[in-house]
C-alpha cells in the first residue's frame, strides 16, 4: 500500500472564479485514514482556504456527505486506502448548488423535509402524569429502518430525479415521513398524505433505486416511497368510494 | 428566495447532462428497464393483431403468419422478447423493496417474495404451455 495518496480537490471560491477548478494535494495514507482526515490534514497543514463541513467523524451527523471519485460517500466512512493507488477526486454533493469549495447549500432539503412534518403528531395529548404511549418490539420494528437516516442527503446526490426535477420531495423525506406515519404513537398520517401524495410527491419516483444503494445507514428509501405508494393509492380509492373518506 | 450573502448569489449551479444515463451502469440499466415498457405495449399490440386475423378467419390468419415469419417482424419480436425477459427480471428484482408481506405477526423474508414471484411465473408459463400442447394433441 503505498504511504501518500493525491487527493484531487474542487474549489469554488464565488469571489474569485465562476467555474469550480480542481487543486491537487498530496496526503498521507496509512490504512486506518478517512477521505475526511485526508481533507483535515489538507486544511491544517497543506491549505486553510479549503472549506467543507464535517462534525462527528463516526457517520451518525451527516455533514460531511461528498462526491468521492463519481460516488455520494460519507468521507468519514469511505476508507483512502480502497483508492490507493489514486488519485482520490472529491467534489460536493451533487444536485445542489455550491456556496464555496465542497460546501453545498442544503437549504431545499430542509424547506421539504419540514413540509411532511417528521415528527410524532397527536390529535390528543396524553397528561404526562398518565401511562406512556406503550410500544412492543414488534411495533418498533415497522419502522425502525427509516429511523436510522441522519440526514445526509447522500440519496438526493444520488437520485436523477432530484437532478432533473428540483421540485421532487426526495427520498430523505419520504423516508422520514414514512418513519413517522408507520409508528403506533403517531396521527399524523392524513397530513402527510396530502403532502406525499402531490405530484412531486412520491408520484415523482420512478424507482431507479440508488438512494437505497448510497445510504450509509441502509434506509432503503426506495422501498419506502414503493410502499408508500400503495397505501397513497388505497387511500385515494377509499376516499373516492367511502362516503365520509379514509380517515 | 433571499439569499443569506452577498457571495450566496454566486452558487455554482451544476446544469445536468442530457446524457446524465450514461454516467453510471445503474443509470443505463433503469433507462433500459423504462424503455422496456414499449416492446410490452408492442407484444400487446401483436397479440390483438393476431386475434383481428383469428376472427377474420383462415386466410387473414395465414397472412398473419407470413407477415410475421418476414425478416423485419422476426427480428423485432426476438428484439421485443430479450426486452420483454429484462423487464419481467427487473420488476421481480424491484417487487421485494415495494412489496411487505405478512404471514401473521411476522414479515415474509424479501427473498422468499422473490422467489414466490418466480414461481408464479413457472407456474403460469407451465400452464399456458399445457393448454397449447393439449390443443394441438
């Protein structure tokens, strides 16, 4: 294995240039380095104008979601020496707009995600002083998978509908919503049907299916908006066949 | 939207490719697996051309034959049943992801969802198959 790596790396400086350029670096590569501790020893050592985000370091934040080599990776989980003997080519996240260097503005991705309200909604309120909202394993189970998101944004990277479509909802939130809407404790499911079920909702999916295949934390967005699909469509035959509706 | 800077008003906007398919196999073989759906629609289209000849009786039939032992057709067809496979193995591949089902309180393992998929379909080939074979016996 070889001890340096080069790790080619785009730079957007919006005071400088209009176009994103490429910087090339030479960095260590001893077998336990991240694309990410690539990039720190860059900022500390080689060149303090690079910007990226990053936070924890062990794939639960999120922030550091980068385009390596053609490939939505988490940089703190995508080893460099799978790239030996290089180059490394690290570019941002694809499908949003840049701010600076590997920063991206994730902006469109929060407005969405706040619209299917991903979190629990209650028609009543239980006191506290009253039981629990009791769950069994069983329960948890339904939707444990699509809890595990962190938010990444890796499957909007990865998903040409996103790319060609920037009103599509994106498998992130569906996911999300589907986390919500298949827990015990939640009512909140004929809200977001009326948010899913638009037509840059989960209709704006065709099922390419890479957003299950970049997830680091094994989502599966994809089956989430399938399924989701199905319940969509059962929904909206109830509504139009029972008298007063689904719900 | 109001931009948060000054420099904000300078994204870098990546425009995508027209040939953005081109750029990843899983890319290429979702564009082949969506455009498979038109060989579908022309089998069905040859389908209910060949029950037109059948009512129309013996010798719209025969012509029915011919015209579909041409050079043209024949390759078509062969062309149609390559994308007609591809499409059946795709959707099979997909139906798991889309597809819980329940025996009691316990989810069916994705593969045996596929697997029933397979099945279904030896089994409705297997029957066809009967009925011609007995037909001509």
């Amino acid at each position: 294995m070889p001890d340096r790596i080069r790790l080619q790396v785009a730079r957007y400086r919006p005071e400088q240039e209009s176009e994103a350029t490429f910087d090339e670096y030479e960095v260590p590569c001893p077998k336990e380095w991240v694309v990410l501790d690539g990039l720190n020893h860059v900022k500390d050592q080689l060149d303090g104008t690079l910007s990226f985000r990053w936070s924890c370091r062990m794939g639960i934040c999120g922030s550091c979601g980068m385009t390596v080599n053609g490939e939505p990776k988490l940089t703190c989980a995508t080893f460099l020496s799978e790239y030996a003997p290089g180059p490394v080519r690290v570019e941002p996240l694809r499908n949003f707009p840049v701010i600076r260097d590997l920063i991206v503005d994730i902006g469109d991705f929060m407005r969405k995600l706040v619209r299917v309200q991903p979190w629990i909604v209650r028609q009543t309120e239980r006191s506290p002083t009253q039981d629990a909202y009791r769950q069994t394993p069983d329960e948890m189970d339904e939707y444990k998978q699509f809890s595990m998101c962190i938010n990444c944004m890796l499957c909007y990277a990865a998903c040409p509908i996103y790319a060609l479509d920037p009103k599509f909802i994106g498998p992130a939130a569906i996911a999300l919503a589907q986390r919500y809407n298949l827990d015990s404790r939640d009512q909140g499911a004929p809200a977001r049907l009326k948010v899913l079920s638009e037509h840059a909702g989960i209709w704006g999916c065709t099922f390419v299916g890479e957003c299950t295949k970049v997830c680091p934390k094994h989502v599966d967005p994809a089956g989430a908006i399938q399924r989701y699909k199905l319940t969509a469509a059962v929904e909206s035959i109830k509504s139009f066949v029972l008298p007063r509706g689904a719900s | 939207m109001k931009a948060h800077s000054e420099y904000h008003q300078r994204w870098l906007r990546r425009p995508v490719s027209t040939y953005w398919w081109l750029e990843k196999p899983a890319y290429f073989a979702f564009i082949l697996r969506e455009s498979s759906c038109m060989f579908v629609g022309w089998f069905v289209i040859y389908l209910l051309l060949l029950v037109r000849a059948v009512l129309d009786g013996e010798v719209s039939y025969r012509q029915y034959l011919e015209w579909s032992a041409t050079p043209g057709i024949l390759f078509l067809n062969i062309v149609t049943l390559a994308f007609v496979l591809y499409h059946a193995v795709t959707f099979f591949q997909a139906a798991p992801q889309a597809l819980v089902v329940r025996a009691g309180r316990k989810r069916v393992p994705p593969r045996l969802v596929l697997a029933g998929h397979y099945v279904a379909w030896i089994v409705a080939s297997g029957l066809i198959g009967w009925v011609l074979l007995a037909g001509r016996a």
